[in-house]
C-alpha cells in the first residue's frame, strides 16, 4: 500500500502493519527516510537504507544460511 505522508489515516495504517504477526513475515519501518520532493517517493539514498535496513531484518530473522 503506498501511502502519501499527509494521509490522514497514514498512522492507523502504520499501526496495523506493524501489528502484524505473521509466520516468516517480517516489518521494516521505513518511517523517516528521506523523501523526494513529490513527498511520496524515497531518494536514492534512503532506497539504498531501506535495502540496508530490509537485508538486516532478513539476517537477523532468518539466519545466514541462503538455500538456492
């Protein structure tokens, strides 16, 4: 779901997505990283963060062990 930063319901969304509690589902908040000037999409750098942020939440929940 993308979601402009001036939604009004962008907190209740944010709430719900995080409450999630799912088998091998894991949330990444990406609240807080830089937006673009259209105020929706992430910058360059913040994108490269989030891929940071996204391999992390892999690695920390799921181990090293990549099977191919």
């Amino acid at each position: 779901v993308a979601l402009a930063s001036g939604d009004k319901y962008l907190e209740k969304v944010r709430e719900a997505q995080l409450s999630i509690n799912i088998e091998n589902v894991v949330c990444v908040d990406a609240k807080g990283l830089q937006l673009q000037s259209d105020h929706l999409h992430l910058t360059t750098e913040a994108q490269v963060q989030l891929g940071s942020l996204l391999a992390q939440a892999y690695l920390s929940h799921f181990g090293t062990n990549v099977v191919i």
